[in-house]
C-alpha cells in the first residue's frame, strides 16, 4: 500500500514538474509532506534531507561560484579570446572549451553567465544571428559539468549515495575519466557539426534598435499650470505607473539621465519620456503638461538615455529570481530598484503590449535604463543577466588571486583526504566572509534557495522510494528488460532513463529518483554499484532535448531566438555520442564485478 502511495504522490509531482505551473520547490516540498502527513516517512526525519551532505556542498558551490564570477576571472578570458579571430567554428570550439573548463569547478549557470556576453559581442562584431553561438555555449556548460565532483549538483549528490551504499563517496576527480572523455566527444561534435543542425535564425538586432527609441519617445515641458510644478519627480513616477518611463531631464542647457526620484520639478523643464501613443493623450491631461516642439529629439534621447553616467542595457530574466514569473507592475522597478523598463523581448519579438501586465519569463530579455552603478546594484536584485556590455561588471571588482586560492586550498583539501567536500567549501565561504572578500548579503543572495529546497525535500522523498520497495520494483523491471543481454547494456538503460528524466524535470530531481533505481539493479545482478551510480550521474547532466531540463537551456532560449523544437536537432545525436561514449568508459574504469 505504502508503495502505491508513494508511486502516486511522485506520478503527480513529475506531471507538476513538467508542466511548470507550479515551482518545483513547491511541488518538492508538497510531495514531502504529503508523505510526512501519511506517515510513510517518519516526521522525526521529514527535515533531516536539508542537512545532507549534498545539499550543504551545493549551497557551498553556488556562494564560491559566484565569488568566482565576480573576481575577475573574466577578463583573464576574454584577453585570451580576443586573439581568436572571426571564424565561426573556431569561435564556437573557442567559447564552448572556455565554459567546459570554467562549468568544472563552478556553477553551470554561472559559467554560463560569464561567458554570454562575450558570445553576444563575437556575433555582434562578425554580424552573425546569435543562435549558432548561445545553444553550443549552454550544451558545452552542461558537458564541462561531468567532469568533476564540484561541476554539477548530480554529481555531489552521486558521491553521497555511494557514501551511503559502500562506506566511501566519489573523490574529486573519480568522475574525471569518463566524463572528460564524454565533454571532449561532446564539445567536438558541437563545434564541428552540431551548431550547422541549428535553425538559421535572422540576424538579431538589439532591443534599443528593435525598438527605435526616438519613434517612442517624446518630450514634455512643465508649464505654469501644471499641478506638478515644484513636487518631486517621484509624485510624476507614482501618477505615471509603469506604462510611461520618465527617462531623461532637460534643465535649460543641462541633459540628465534617469532623474533622482527626489529632484523638484520646476516650471520650464522638459522631460523625456518612453510613452505609448494611447497612453500619451491621457498622460498629457493629467500631468498638465505641454508637448515639446522638437528640434533633433533622435539626439536628445540618444545622448540623455545613454551616457557615461546612464547605461542602457540588455538583460535577461533569470529563472527563480525576482522578475521571473512577475509582472513589471508588481516590481515597480523605478521607485524599488532605480531603473526605468523600456522594452521586452520574448523568443527574439518584441512584446507590444503594454509593459505593466506582461508577466515575464524566463529567458525574456528586457532593455533597462538607469544610472550606471544603480543599474548594477539593481540586476542580482532582480535576477536579470547583462546579455552584452560585461564591462558593466555587475558585482564589484574583486583581486583574482585571494578568491581562486581559497577555492583550490579548500578542493586540495579534499583531494588528499584531509576533509570531506562538505567541510572543505563550506569552510572556504567562511574564509572569504572573515577576509571581506564576500559579503553576507553576496552569500546569501548566491545561493540559489529553490534548488536548496527542492534539494533537501526530495532526498527523503527518494529515500522513502526505496524503503517502500518501489525502487527495487522499478530496478526489476529494468533487469527483466535486459535479461537476454550482456550486463553492461544494464548500465546503458539506466542511462538512457536517466538522460530523458533529466530532459524534463530537475536534473538534481532525477538523479535523486534514479540513484536507488541503480543501486538496486546493481543487488539484482550482483553488480558492482559503481558504473549504475557513474551511468546515473552522465545521464542526469545530459538534458539535451528541450528547454526546460536545465536552466542554462532556458537562459539561451530568448536571446538566441530558438523554438521549443530547436533543441532537439542537436541535442539527440550529442544524446546518442555521450551513450556511445560513456557506455564501454564507464564499464571499462568502473567493471561491474559480476
């Protein structure tokens, strides 16, 4: 009965999980109590998942991760990618080795983010669309990830299943084997062949020209009779709403970008202002306004909208931060965060209704404008990525060489057996926290809290898989199927289940569903449990096939213009590659011991 139970509550939670109508941190945690309340797992130990080793090392990666993003690293990079050249295959073999050694030993989405604006600025410059560039640059992020203990959650949480089967976990570099060899296929197959199965799509203009700021942009004098005369800026922002961004003042012979909310208005200024032509009439009768005679406004608004002090910029909406799922109404981005919303682009087209009710999306790139470290102080806030401009440098400027030693002293640590990975990072965030190399709000603000909770909520759920002896039905069935066959095609169907969990619903989520399906295949065949837990953790990083297996995929969707079916045209022969790849490695460095 109990089994049923539990077969049930995960059939739910994966069709919640697929449809994404409801956050998988929710859908997590309701599947966890659920259970609780059923008492098929122990209230005693409902909460014991959000102290696992696992979920402790993640967090521990993220903060370190971002550490890493912000210490300068980049520019080491792009120094180097800058002698590259313009030729579109080594560009891409180029950009997709940088992510692959950078997603080793950071956050996949991090290195990612790292690497996305210099991807947009070589597709700029070469005048090329985006989309050969971004899905290459996402595939190589997950690749790079195989790699090492550190490079992706599943493999963290692999390590701790073994901990839990055999008495020992995975060390660093036991994953190195096979998935460098998997990554270096892979990477090979995207830069030569994969990134030509890519749609074509037309050249992608930037969101400032799609929009062509001076065509929706006018000028507004205050006259005498205006009620406004000698209130605040912020009283005309609060009237305004979110459908007419103020954007620049002129001041007799004075041009400011993005006004303080606390200068006084006077009679005689002119202001700048982003208004759509049916909300321009109604705007002109409630403020008192008078429309401006325009001399050269394309001019005005070039040199009032962007300046050395004012920044407009390209951004993209990152899943779980503040925008996501939000409405720019609800975020009152100018009076909150200081920045003014000038446009919205989904899927390369941009979004021509009125701003305040668009809900925006993962993946949505929104033109912003402010003042330049307002700007900077506002994206992390937000959880918006710059898709261009990294000399904006979001973050402040960190020296290189304190923040890459902690790390490489705290992985040393743990390479040579003095400390378990969950003690070493962790102890390495602390260090940089004591020597004000990150701050608290930085390291709270790193951590990616729905992976957390989804983390330490669907680890008792797994467990409880197991203890039901759902988990072993599962294994059966699998063992059944491969009968007939020579063993190791075992590890090559938990593979390929693994892959396509993983290409639909939290890789993290189904390596924890898949990991006891593994292991119990392995006790049904007398197997070693190595090459089931090795197979398991390729498989969980190797969502290839839609948009929504990883977050790197999501990110890129936008901005590269890609269709849900895009992913597919190269994401199923890089799938048939690292199933051919990985399959003898992983039997070959892990045998099965039968």
């Amino acid at each position: 009965m109990n089994e049923a139970i539990v077969f049930g509550v995960l059939l739910i939670a994966l069709v919640m999980f697929v449809s994404g109508k409801i956050r998988y941190d929710i859908v997590a945690l309701g599947a966890l109590l659920i259970l609780t309340v059923l008492r098929i797992i122990p209230a005693s130990v409902a909460y014991h998942g959000f102290g696992h080793p696992a979920v402790v090392t993640v967090g521990a990666v993220l903060v370190l991760s971002k550490v890493l993003e912000n210490s300068g690293v980049i520019d080491v990079m792009e120094r180097w990618y800058s002698r590259v050249g313009q030729r579109l295959t080594v560009q891409v073999v180029s950009l997709s080795g940088l992510v692959a050694v950078l997603s080793a030993f950071m956050n996949n989405v991090g290195a990612l983010s790292l690497l996305m604006p210099l991807a947009v600025r070589a597709a700029n410059i070469a005048k090329r669309p985006y989309s050969p560039y971004l899905m290459p640059l996402s595939f190589a992020s997950l690749l790079g990830g195989l790699t090492t203990l550190v490079g992706t959650p599943p493999n963290i949480i692999i390590a701790t299943f073994r901990q839990e089967a055999v008495g020992d976990a995975f060390r660093m570099f036991d994953f190195t084997p096979v998935g460098a060899a998997v990554a270096i296929a892979g990477i090979a197959f995207i830069s030569l062949v994969g990134w030509r199965l890519i749609p074509s799509r037309r050249p992608q203009p930037s969101l400032s020209d799609a929009i062509d700021i001076a065509g929706y942009m006018v000028e507004v004098r205050v006259t005498e009779n205006s009620q406004f005369a000698g209130k605040l800026v912020n009283d005309l922002e609060e009237l305004a709403g979110e459908d007419v961004a103020i954007v620049g003042l002129i001041r007799g012979d004075a041009a400011y970008g993005a006004p303080s909310s606390y200068q006084i208005i006077d009679v005689g200024d002119v202001f700048i202002v982003e208004v759509a032509p049916e909300d321009l009439r109604s705007f002109m009768t409630q403020t008192g306004f008078a429309l401006e005679i325009f001399r050269d406004l394309r001019s005005d608004v070039v040199q009032t909208v962007e300046s050395e002090d004012v920044t407009l910029l390209e951004t993209v909406v990152m899943r779980n931060g503040l925008a996501d799922g939000n409405t720019v109404q609800n975020l009152h981005m100018h009076a909150s965060f200081g920045v003014n919303l000038l446009g919205v682009s989904r899927r390369g087209t941009r979004l021509m209704t009125r701003l305040s009710q668009v809900v925006l999306q993962v993946g949505d790139v929104l033109l912003i404008q402010g003042r330049t470290e307002v700007v900077q102080a506002a994206l992390p806030q937000l959880g918006l990525l710059p898709l261009a401009q990294r000399e904006l440098g979001v973050g402040q400027r960190r020296r290189l060489l304190v923040p890459v030693t902690t790390f490489a002293a705290a992985l040393l640590l743990t390479i040579f057996g003095i400390v378990p990975i969950h003690v070493s990072l962790p102890g390495a965030v602390v260090v940089l926290l004591v020597s004000r190399y990150l701050s608290l709000q930085a390291a709270y603000q790193a951590v990616n809290w729905p992976i957390i909770i989804l983390l330490g909520a669907m680890i008792p759920v797994g467990e409880a898989l197991e203890t039901t002896g759902g988990a072993l039905r599962i294994a059966s069935a699998v063992t059944e199927l491969g009968e007939s066959l020579p063993p190791w095609t075992l590890v090559m169907l938990v593979l390929v289940i693994t892959m396509l969990l993983s290409d639909w619903i939290n890789n993290a989520t189904a390596v924890i569903l898949m990991a006891p399906v593994g292991l119990g295949v392995a006790a049904s065949i007398g197997a070693s449990v190595d090459p089931f837990l090795m197979a398991v953790a390729i498989g969980g990083s190797s969502a290839f096939l839609s948009p929504i297996g990883h977050q790197s995929n999501t990110i890129v969707m936008g901005p590269g213009g890609y269709h849900f079916g895009d992913y597919w045209r190269m994401g199923l022969p890089l799938d048939i590659i690292i199933v051919a790849v990985a399959t003898p490695l992983i039997v070959q460095f892990w045998p099965l011991g039968v």
